[in-house]
C-alpha cells in the first residue's frame, strides 16, 4: 500500500473583543491524484468559530464549517457543506 499524499495551507485569524474571541480560517487540500473522483476533489474550508466566557473556567461557543460538498463522498451519500456546531466548555 503506498500512502496518500498532497499538499495544502491554512491561514488564519483570532480577534479579541468585548464580546469574546472570534476566529477565521480557510484552507485547502489538494490530493495527490489517484483516479478516484471521492479521493482526487481537492477540499475547500472555511471555519468562524465564536467564543464567549462565561466565568474563568466556562465558555460557550458557536462554529461554521463550511467546505465544498463531494457527490458520493461515502455509501453513495453527498458530503454536505454545511455545518453547524453549538457547544458549552468547562474546565478546571
């Protein structure tokens, strides 16, 4: 078996401000080609994640993933290019 390779780059930004912390990424993927259109499609994504405290040790946060969708990514479903993700964090 010979391993799957490519080449990509993510670039980002966090900004601090009274509401909370904020950051910006995109970033590419570009697989190595192997004939296979699920595999050679090369990924486009972008995240904005939102953070706000709550006290010293919880947050909560709300994030957008969003990425080029791919026909019959997996079992003949699309991967979607959409998703959404609300979460509270503790730690201590």
């Amino acid at each position: 078996l010979k391993p799957l390779t490519g080449v990509g780059y993510y670039v980002g930004v966090v900004i601090d401000g009274p509401w909370g912390t904020t950051s910006l990424d995109y970033g590419e993927f570009h697989p190595k080609q192997i004939g296979d259109p699920r595999h050679d499609t090369p990924t486009r994504r972008g995240v904005v994640k939102h953070i706000r405290s709550l006290s010293p040790f919880a947050d909560i946060f709300g994030m957008a993933l969003i990425e080029n969708s791919l026909p019959n990514a997996q079992s003949g479903r699309t991967r979607q290019g959409l998703n959404l993700l609300f979460g509270f964090q503790y730690a201590r």
